[in-house]
C-alpha cells in the first residue's frame, strides 16, 4: 500500500470540528467534536434534550452550524444543502417512515433506483437500446436490494400493507438504493417489536459488512451494545464521552446523564 492509500484509509468518513448550533439563544449543540471511522457502525446516543437530532440536521444540511466545520471524507461540507450532500454519498433516513404507500415494495425500490439513472424522458419514450439495458440493470439491482432487505416474498405487496417493521426495512432500502457511502439512521428501532429490532440489527450488520459506513441515534441501548464499533455521548449540546460500548458502559458520566435508563445493565 503505498502513503497515498495509507493517508486516504486514515481520513475519517465524516468529522465534526467545534460544531455549535444555537437555536432561539438556546445552545442546542455545544463545540462538538468527533470523528466516525470508514466502514464502521457508530452510535450517537444521550437522553432526551441531548442534541442528537439537531446534530443529525447538521450533518446531513438541514440547519447550517452556529459554528465549527463538518467533512465527508475530509471535504468540508459545512452549509451545504440536503441534495448537494446525498450527492456526495450521505444519505440520511428519518424517524418517520417515509414510503410511497400506494405503490408496491417492488415500485417502491425501482422508483429510488431510478433516481440514480442516466436516461431522460425522450431515451425513454423512444425505448433506445440504453434506456432498455439500463432498465434490465435497475431491474436487476432491485431485485437484489429487496432479497437483502428479507422484502423477497412481499415484492408485490402494496406497501401500506406491510407491517410497521416492514416499513421501517423498506425506508432502510429507499436510503440504500441511493447508494451511500455513509448512512445516517434516526431512531431505526423506534416501535419495532423484539422479533422486529432483531432483524433490523441483522440488517445493519450486513450494510456495515457492505462497506458503508453507518451512524445511527438509537434510544434502545441493548441494539446500541450489540452492534455498534464505537459510541458517540451527547448531553446537553455537549460531547461527554466516546468510546467502545465496553468503555461507554463504565464511563461513571455516562451512567450518571443516563441515571435510571439502563444502560449500566445494557449487555453486549
């Protein structure tokens, strides 16, 4: 390998530099500073009020920093919009599932691929022989991305008749067939059922298997213990500790900002 590869494997997927975001005279996010590492799963954690969702906004264009810098693989993206940062390879998914309901799983996926294609309307209509191929490979790509996701046996299904799981997953694929580098999850777990939670860190361990990098706020900590590489603490707009899960789960801070949550008892 030589220094130039080495250099490049060293730059973090994404880097927040003394991010402060003030709202209203309220500091919701106070000198922030961390890094999450190419090709790992960090969690963002901390308790309600902590600032996670705001940081989130920030990282992915949706509030422009009071101050301080973010960089996607060391480019500074600070103050750009949501489109010029997805474009980028950032992808940010929400806590709502966000779903075409009318449209089938299959739709659902071939409509966000599509997105990604380089066809325009008149290749389209005049059905060239790249219209056609590119059609095959999108075809061929969500098939794929639906088997990943465990969607195979609902491909037809309407998606306003999948379960609240299920439509937690194919929010998941959307995000995914826009082929990030880096995918933010909000709250993936929310509402999910044991049964449910356990196949979506299934399926996170396989995305962070696939070479994205992943960074999630979960508020279930025992999904937080069992996947994460790393963990990021926030408290009050303030970064209180970083560290492996072992790390986070003896750090005498952490415990105290999460007094009466669990998460002293939250096992790997």
């Amino acid at each position: 390998m030589n220094s130039t590869q080495t250099q490049n494997k060293q730059i973090p997927a994404l880097e927040l530099e003394g991010v402060t975001m003030r709202i209203a005279g309220l500091t919701a996010v106070d000198n922030a500073s961390f890094a999450v590492p190419a090709g790992k799963i960090v969690s963002l954690i901390g308790p309600n009020g902590a600032g996670k969702t705001t940081t989130y906004n920030v990282i992915s264009g949706y509030m422009k920093p009071t101050s301080g810098r973010v960089k996607l693989f060391g480019h500074d993206i600070t103050g750009m919009a949501p489109e010029q940062i997805s474009a980028l390879g950032l992808v940010r998914s929400f806590q709502r599932t966000s779903i075409f309901s009318a449209c089938t799983v299959a739709e659902n996926i071939l409509t966000a691929l599509h997105l990604k294609g380089e066809c325009g309307v008149l290749q389209s209509l005049l059905r060239t022989h790249k219209f056609r191929k590119e059609e095959a490979d999108l075809q061929a790509q969500a098939h794929d991305l639906i088997a990943f996701l465990g969607l195979s046996a609902r491909a037809n299904t309407l998606a306003s008749n999948l379960s609240y799981g299920e439509q937690r997953l194919l929010g998941v694929g959307l995000a995914l067939a826009a082929k990030p580098k880096v995918l933010l999850l909000d709250e993936p777990a929310a509402g999910l059922n044991p049964s449910e939670t356990e196949a979506f860190k299934e399926m996170v361990r396989r995305i962070g298997q696939g070479g994205v990098t992943v960074l999630l706020v979960e508020h279930d900590m025992h999904m937080v213990m069992s996947i994460s590489d790393h963990i990021v603490v926030l408290n009050y707009g303030r970064l209180i500790a970083t560290g492996s899960p072992s790390e986070i789960q003896n750090d005498p801070e952490v415990i105290r900002a999460y007094l009466g949550s669990g998460i002293e008892h939250a096992e790997n």
